[in-house]
DNA sequence: AAGCGTTATTGACTTAAATCAAGCATTAGT
DNA sequence: ACTAATGCTTGATTTAAGTCAATAACGCTT
C-alpha cells in the first residue's frame, strides 16, 4: 500500500535519522523502520527497566519522559515532540531509563538497534547522524542544568517557553502560537518549580503584554523581550 | 620507546573506548590515538565555540567544564575523572560547547574523531561503545537533573559525594576516602547551591558522623546513611 | 446539556536557602 | 619563611519560591 507512512516522504525526516541520508540510503534506512500502533493520551509507551530494542522515532503528537523518586513521585526529564528520537539513555545498558507516556494521541516509528547498528556499518552518513542527535540531546540536557541552577523561577519559564518556540519553528509550525500538551504541573515539576509559581508567572507575563495564554493556547506576543527575560 | 602510554596497559581502559575491544583491537584504536602535553592547574583544555578535532579521554586527574552565562559567570555542567571522554557534546556542530579547565596536574590522550569514526565502521564493539559511553552521560545527566530539580541542598550534597564515591570505586580508588579536587563554590556552582551553604551542609554532615571532611579531604563514614540522606 | 473530576488560578502565610558581612585557614608565590 | 591572595567557615538577615487553602474554569462522560 503506497499510502503507508516511510522515511521518503516524512516531514520530519530533517530532524531525525534520515537527515543527510542519499534517498537510496533513506530508502534502505525505511525498510528496517516499522509504525508502531497510535498511542492514546496518557498510554505508556516505554517502562523504566524495560528491555531497550528499540528506539522510537516521534511522528505527530507529544510525550513525556520521567522517572519515579523514591516516594513515587514523578520526575519530568523530557518532553518529547515529532522529529524527536527516544531511548538513547537506555544504550548503556539495554534497558529503558525512564517512563514515556503520551500527552495526546501520538504517532511513532519503531526502531530496531540491531537493525540500526547493522546499517550503521555500512552507512557513515547514518553513523554521523546518530552521534548528532545523540550529541544534541547531550548538549540540551546539559544547557537544561545550567539553566535551572543558576535562573530564576521567571527566567526559567521564559527559557521553556522560547526554546518550545524555536522547537515549534524547527518541525514547521507556528514559532508564534502554539499549544501546550502537558498540565502546568508538568512544566513545573520539569523546570524545579510548584504549579503554583508556574501560573502565577504565566499570568505576571500575560499582564505585560510579552505573552498571551488561553488555557493550553500560548501566543507569544514579543519574542525579543521574552528572550531577554531568559537571561 | 615501549615507555610510552598505550591502551593496552592503560588501567582506565575498562571505563573508556577500549571496553570490549580484543587485544588486536584496542591496538588498532591505539595507533590513532595521540597523548596531549600535560595540563597544570587552570590550564584550558578547549575554549567554548573552538572547533571539534578531537575527543580527550583522561588518563589521571580531573577536570570541569563549564558555560558562561550572560553575565560572564561561570555555570559549570560536569566533573570529568580518569576514564572520563570529553567532547561528546559537541558533535552535534563540530564545535566544543563548553570551556573545559584542568582542576589540578592532569593527563589527556588525544583521539581524532575522523579516525575514530573510520575506526568505528570496521569494529562493531568500537561503535557500540561510543554509543554506551555517550548513552550515559546523557543518562548521567538527565538523572541529575531530576535531583537537583526534585531535592534539598542536603539531599544534593549527599547525592554529590555518593555519587563521586562510586565513581572513585568504578575507578579502582577508595571509594571511602577521596580529594575533592574542585572548590567548594565549584560544588556550588554545580549543584545548584551557594558557597555558603555547601560548607554549611558539610560541616553538619560532620557533626552526625556521616563524613569526616579535612580541608579537601573527604572520609566517608557511613555510606548507608549518607545514601540515605539522597532520598 | 448537566455534572463530576481534573486542572488552573489567586491569596495568605511559611520556610529553605540566598545574600551580606566578618573572620579564619590554607595555598602559592617572592 | 613571610605575605598576599584565595578559599572556607560561621552568624545575622532577607527573599524568592514553596506550601496550604479556597475557588474557578475546563473538558470529559453520560
């Protein structure tokens, strides 16, 4: 069936493994990949232990990524959108390092590392994407934890908000306006910070104009001073 | 000069790139690798935006790498020890992301990424080793951002030594008895904390007998506790 | 369209850790 | 060995953000 998804004709393709792939190569890349069923909001995707054998390649919708405190409490590491791949953190020992829940129906494309690894001999254009993607999710992490150790509760929203933003640019949708898929809440336990201060600096920010949020709806009024605020 | 430092009979091999490789192999990842001039104290390793030539592996001492932020402050995102692999994170652009500074006399091997990559598509282990060794650091870091997002200053601190216990452990050092090699405002810096009250913790740790700290000194005295003081 | 559970907002109060300030200790350099 | 500089500790005070509490607004499900 010509209209079943492949790597060929993904929007995404840019942003996940295929980037810089020859279309053969692209093609060869495509018959390792499978579809995995849709998700519903809130359906597991991946438990933390979990043998690891594949990675997931984010097709439409968003998900999050979190492990449990030793009270069972939830601790966001990562929201994940379309483009993106997961299970990287889980190469070191074969097993996934973290729960991957769905925020709304998601599409996803399934991976298999042997498969990959295989390919990957062969093809250094792959090889070299691999180490990217995993390098900048690297780099992310590691600018995360400058950001929240040494901003404040404003700086840190305002540095959520613009860096979703330029997310949302990359994939092609709307750097301006966009919706939010996880809970307040999320964001919060995410950037350190209480539900409360969450709302209550989303509100601070409506109020002066640099910002205007419906609900889930966030319509980002001046880039520029949302920015500074960032610093 | 058979003097000269190999992988074959470096101690750290175990921890770093060699991991899983034959003896044949490891010579053959040997043979690209360079050993650097020896680091003092302060010295710079690489400068943020300096292109990407090389990954560093540790042989002996330590390092941190660190941001500046807006204001020129120092945000520093790791602690590199023996065995350790600097670099990983800039391969998403081929340029360094940080500033990356010897805490005290220490040496580097030298590894071209471009051999290293030609490398990696002849050896399998190679490759899956690159990926395990960047897999948890990206593991590493996302767990750490859990705690300090989730976590008193108590429960960092303690995190923070047990932490750097087991990787002395992992390392064939005494994990019960080590040097803190960076300042206390550097531990700061990292965790989130002020000098203050890194030293403040400290001190208190040592009044319930948890630690014994002398200067740079740390003796851990229970380490059941002080794992229990993380949670 | 009504009603219930979840999610979000707002206000009053508390607290953990930051900041400010001063003195002590260790290290490095002449 | 002596001095300067850097690093560390301790105490007093302030403050940003957390907690507690009550209400309001969504958004499912029937």
């Amino acid at each position: 069936m010509t209209s079943h998804i492949h790597c060929q004709n993904c929007s995404m393709a840019t942003l996940c493994l295929p980037y810089l792939l020859s279309p053969e190569q692209t093609e060869k890349l495509d018959t390792i990949i499978q579809r995995h069923r849709p998700l519903q909001k809130r359906d597991l995707l991946v438990n933390s232990g979990q043998k690891l054998s594949f990675l997931y390649a984010v097709r439409s919708g968003s998900l999050k990524s979190y492990t449990l405190d030793s009270q069972g409490g939830e601790q966001i590491i990562d929201f994940h959108l379309p483009g993106d791949v997961i299970g990287f953190d889980g190469l070191i020992d074969g097993q996934h390092r973290s729960y991957t829940q769905a925020l709304e129906t998601t599409m996803l494309c399934e991976i298999p590392i042997q498969s990959l690894d295989q390919l990957s001999a062969e093809l250094p254009g792959l090889r070299k994407q691999l180490l990217r993607v995993m390098s900048g999710e690297l780099h992310a992490s590691k600018t995360l934890l400058g950001t929240l150790n040494h901003h404040s509760a404003q700086q840190r929203l305002a540095n959520f908000l613009v860096t979703l933003s330029s997310r949302f640019k990359q994939r092609g949708l709307s750097s301006r306006e966009f919706r939010l898929s996880m809970t307040r809440a999320d964001i919060g336990n995410y950037l350190g910070l209480s539900v409360e201060t969450v709302s209550r600096i989303l509100t601070q920010l409506q109020q002066d104009g640099v910002v205007a949020v419906k609900s889930k709806l966030v319509e980002i009024r001046e880039l520029e001073r949302l920015r500074a605020l960032t610093l």
